[in-house]
C-alpha cells in the first residue's frame, strides 16, 4: 500500500491547502482559485532536503547552528506524523500533525520532546500553530519560527507595512541594528532583516488586487527574506529569476531563545487572512 506523503483540506472547489509529511511542509494555499504560496520550480522533493518554499518549520535552531548542526533545526526535514484526523465543517477544515524526539534528533539535540503543528483553513484564511512540550525532566531552551514563502505576481508590486520605527537586524550588513523608517517597505535588493519584538499585525501588498494581514500571536519577531540576484544564482534549489515572484515574511521567536521548562508547553500561530479589492 502506497503510504500518504502528502494532505490535502479541500474546503470546496476554490479553497484548499496541501500539508507534505516531510518538515510538515505546507506546500500550497489555494485561496479563491489561486496559489499564494510560492515553491521553486527546482524544489527537491527527496524526503531529505528542506522544502524550498510553502511553509517550512524552523525548530530548535534559526539560522545557523554550531557543531555542524543543519541551519533552522531538524522539524523541516523530519517526517511529521498525523495527530489529529482532517476534522470539516461548513466553515474550516483543519488537521494535526506532530513531531516527537527519536534518535537523530536526540543526537543533535538530545531532549524529549513533542511538535504539534496545526492548520486550520477557512473561507478566507489558513491559521497555522505551532506547539512545543517539553516531555524532558530538563529544561530546554530554543527558537523557532515559520518560514513562510509568499508568492507574488511581481516582487515590484509588493509592500509590507507596520514595520515603521521597528528595531531590526540587517544580516545584508553583517548584522549591523537599525530602526525602521519606512512606512510602507518596497523591496528592490537583498533583503534578510530580523525585526526584533515587532508589530503584531503586517499587512501585505500582494498585489493591486489582494492583501494579506499577517496575524502573530507569541511571535515577537519577524523575519523578511528576499536573496535577489546574486544569492539566487547560488542556491541550487532557486530558480535565477525566481526572486522576482515571492517573498518570506516569517513570524518567529528568534531574537532571543524561548526557555521552556520541563513540562511545560508553548504555544504561537500565525493567521493569514486575505483581502481582494475590485476596481470599478
Ligand atoms: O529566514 C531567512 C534566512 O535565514 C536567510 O538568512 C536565508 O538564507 C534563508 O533563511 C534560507 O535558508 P535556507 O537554510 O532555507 O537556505
């Protein structure tokens, strides 16, 4: 029997969300018809390599992690398993998946653990939480975040507002720290900024036509990520001209690392809500 690899919630015709078992990967987000979730074309699907786009989980590490441990953590190359089955109504569909400590992720981070990750899609909106037990009887401490891959018509066209007088690191400029400016934020050069206990709400220019509200609930930061030209020839995973069409905007706790003792659980969510404007 061929084993499921991949979910779907189908709301109806025009609305459903695809969930990959590998990294608990949301790998695509179709809202009134239409994609909003970018995957590179030259994405590696080999059960191994983090997805490159969609939504992948960023846990226990972002960013780099030292002993040669993977950059963003273990969750997006782990095979997730399902925790609750798809549950629909009229309204939402939704499902639970998880991700429990085994072998390698003890011989890289050695504590028990449990992930649960859920997805709740409505008419005009996907809800993602994650959750983190501490099933250890140590503390433990982390960061995480979700690594949300936009996708947009032209990069050109796309503008983040509610960042105006964030604190942020510009990892373009080694790091250097810097207090936002802009109120609405074009992107026309490589962009990786952590903006450090940031606005709750963001809200997203796709396009003249769609908006989303990015909504954080336990995320103090939020990441902006675009490579532009010159990264993007270098990512074996990334089409050249692929910068042009999406851009990550990822709620996490990054700046600094979450303490959870043992037994305890927490819990943070992004909601993603879309808007359409129709011109007259
Ligand atoms: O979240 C932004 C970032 O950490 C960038 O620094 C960046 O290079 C990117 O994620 C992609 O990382 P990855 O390990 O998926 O290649």
């Amino acid at each position: 029997m061929k084993k499921i690899e991949v979910i779907s919630l189908v709301l109806d015709d025009s609305n459903r969300v695809e969930i990959n078992l590998h990294g608990s990967t949301i790998t695509s987000w179709i809202s009134n018809k239409e994609e909003r979730l970018f995957v590179s074309e030259k994405a590696i699907f080999d059960n191994k390599k983090a997805i490159r786009g969609g939504i992948p989980i960023v846990f226990p590490q972002f960013g780099p992690w030292d002993n040669n441990r993977p950059q963003h953590g273990f969750a997006r190359t782990k095979k997730w398993k399902i925790k609750d089955e798809i549950k629909k109504t009229s309204q939402e569909v939704s499902v639970s998946l998880s991700l429990s400590d085994d072998e390698d992720t003890r011989k890289l981070w050695n504590y028990s653990f449990e992930l649960i990750f859920e997805i709740r899609l409505t008419l005009n909106s996907l809800k993602n939480t994650l959750t983190v037990i501490n099933k250890d009887s140590s503390d433990f401490d982390f960061t995480c975040l979700l690594h949300t891959y936009f996708k947009l018509p032209d990069i050109e066209n796309f503008r983040i507002h509610d960042l105006k007088t964030a604190h942020f690191i510009d990892k373009v400029e080694n790091g250097l720290e810097k207090v936002e400016q802009e109120d609405s934020i074009k992107i026309a050069s490589e962009v990786d900024r952590v903006y450090t206990n940031c606005s709750k709400n963001h809200r997203l220019e796709i396009s003249n036509k769609t908006q989303i509200i990015l909504e954080k609930t336990n995320f103090p930061d939020t990441v902006l990520w675009n490579p532009w030209i010159e990264k993007a020839t270098k990512m074996a995973d990334f089409g050249s001209e692929e910068y042009k069409i999406m851009v990550c905007v990822e709620p996490g706790y990054v700046s600094k690392r979450l303490a959870l003792k043992s037994n305890e659980t927490f819990s943070a969510s992004q909601k993603l809500t879309i808007f359409f404007f129709k011109f007259v």
